[in-house]
C-alpha cells in the first residue's frame, strides 16, 4: 500500500455516496452543485436509501458542532457504533432465546466473517440493517408486533431488502392461520414495515418529483432470474471466478433447511424468503447482499460454530481474514483526488 491512510476507509464503496446523501438530502440541484469528479444522475443516489445518510448528517450536526468530526468521519462513527450495538444485541438475542449454550463464543465469531469484517470497519449500512433486522425479529418472537413493525420500517428505511420481513412475518401469519383460523388484530402492526419503504419513495417524490425514483436510479437493480450471478458478461459481474458463490449457496441453503423445525418461526421464514431473493442476486458481490442471513446461520450450526475444532482453524485462519479485508479494502476505491464534496 502506497501512502496508508484513513483516505483508504473513506473512499471504500459506497461510503462516499451516501454522503452526498447525506448533504444533499436527495436535492437535484444542491448534487448537481457539489461538483463530483464522477458523473452520475441525481436520480442515481435514490438507490442509497435514507435513513444511514440522515444518520450521519446527524451526527456531523450533533457531534461536528464541537468537534472535527465531518461527514467522513460521521460516516465511519455510525457504523462503528451501529457495530458495536449489534454485538451486544446479537449476544442478548442469543441468550434470551437459548439459543446456543456459548453465546459470547458465537457473538465474536459472528463479527469475524471476511466480508463482514470488511463492510463494519467502513462507511456502509449493513450493520445498522442488521441491527434493525434482529431488533424486529426479537419483538416479533415476542409478539410484540407493532414494535416489530416499527423497527422493520426502520430497516426497511435504510435498504430495500428490508422488506422481506414483512414477506417473512406474512407467512409465520399463515402458517398460524392455518392451525387456528384465527386472524388477530395485532398481526397488522408489521404493516408498518412497507410503510416505511413507501416514506422513502414519499421522499424521493418531494425531492425528485419521481415516486418511483429507486426503480429509476440506473443499473442498480440486480434481481433477474435463479443463479444469474454466473451469466459473467453482466456488468455488475465481469467474472468466471465464482465458485465461492456455490459455498455461500450451501452454507445459507443448509441454514434454512437446518430452521424449518424451529420453534421460532420468524427464523425459518425470514431466512426461506431472504434465500430465494438471493437467488436472482445478478452482482459478483453475493457475499455483501446475503449478509442479513449469516446472524441466522450462527444460530443454526451454533454447536459447529462454537466447538473446538472450528476454534482451532478459526485461529489458524484470522491472519487470512485480516488480510482478506486488508486487501479488499485498498482496493475496492472511489477514485477521489478532490475530497471536497464530501467535507
């Protein structure tokens, strides 16, 4: 690495571009005046869903007052903490529903995933969405619908995935339906979540004068048909290398098999639902997208996770984490020479 710096954290994809989020709140105009090297569309950053950039913008008004902190380091701090608090909510879900008898051991290995290890330490939304994800899940298995509600509109607000917890809670509801014929009123409280995906196309209608701004944001919808991420002349691919692909396939396909007698309902749907949209993921990136269902899979190989022999290679193997992520990192760049639009 040439000149190491925290210029290398600021400029991973795509940290930058939900500065200008940020900064812009979605503004034709104010993105049009802030002068990025790169040319892209207004419409483009209404693929970066609101609710991470109103957070960093936030925290630069709140904290920046007294402080240097701007929004690249804004950036970096609310993923930090949003890391930090998804640890310890992960470790507390685990605990509170038993579910593995070495709960600190699963929380730390959950952290060290290589690619979760490089999307935590720069600027990105999955952790906060993965916070929110498990958050809903909890008062979901608590039936406490309304907050599950509530906090899945939240996760729903920060990216579009979000709103397969209401495709996953619609069919624990079914499933209930089915033994009972019962339907209760308090089912409709996970209403709120494509509630909250309908805010933010109501944002982009004020800003953008287009509802449907996120379907016209450019080439960012990666949905086409099962396992078209090996069609390798797709733009977003680029690549015969992709047999790791084939791993995480497994690894999440056995997790979904491995909950479909779970106690917990909300487990095996959320996971089923989430598994078959990864299926039409068009992106060499399977890896990032799918990250909402490695907290599932801990919980359903927790005794693997959590037994020696994987402790043991887990040790060997975190220098090749590390420099997974180091590598990843230095490469996977904005190419920035002019920071300001982004100070």
């Amino acid at each position: 690495m040439e000149n190491p710096s925290m210029e290398y954290i600021y400029r991973n994809y795509d940290g930058p571009l939900y500065i200008i989020a940020a900064k812009t709140l979605y503004n034709p105009g104010a993105i049009e005046k802030i002068g990025l090297e790169i040319s892209l569309p207004a419409k483009y950053f209404a693929a970066h869903l609101p609710l991470y950039p109103l957070l960093i913008r936030g925290v630069r008004e709140l904290i920046g007052l007294t402080s240097t902190l701007g929004y690249l380091k804004s950036m970096i701090f609310v993923n930090l903490v949003s890391t930090i608090f998804l640890s310890i909510f992960f470790y507390f879900f685990l605990k509170k529903f038993k579910l593995t008898a070495k709960p600190l051991i699963l929380a730390i290995i959950f952290l060290f995933l290589p690619k979760f290890l490089v999307v935590r330490s720069i600027g990105a939304p999955e952790s906060l969405f993965i916070l929110f994800i498990l958050i809903s899940i909890y008062f979901f298995e608590k039936e406490r619908y309304f907050l599950a509600g509530l906090i899945g509109a939240l996760a729903a607000m920060t990216k579009s995935p979000g709103i397969l917890l209401f495709a996953g809670y619609f069919l624990v509801f079914v499933e209930k339906w089915l033994k009972t014929k019962k339907i209760s009123w308090q089912w409709f409280g996970v209403v709120l979540i494509p509630l909250g995906l309908l805010g933010v196309f109501g944002l982009y209608y004020l800003q953008y004068g287009d509802f449907l701004a996120y379907f016209h944001s450019g080439d960012n919808l990666h949905l086409a048909y099962p396992f078209s991420v090996f069609n390798y002349t797709k733009t977003w691919i680029g690549t015969v290398w992709l047999e790791e692909i084939i791993f995480y396939f497994f690894l999440y396909g056995l997790t979904v098999y491995s909950l479909k007698s779970s106690k917990h309902r909300s487990f095996f749907y959320f996971s089923l639902v989430f598994y078959m949209a990864i299926l039409f993921v068009q992106h060499r990136d399977i890896p990032r997208y799918s990250l909402p269902l490695w907290p599932m899979a801990a919980v359903a190989f927790e005794k693997f996770f959590t037994s020696k022999k994987f402790l043991i290679i887990f040790i060997i193997l975190l220098p090749a984490i590390y420099l997974f992520g180091w590598n990843f990192i230095i490469f996977n760049i904005m190419p920035v020479s002019n920071w300001k639009p982004f100070l």
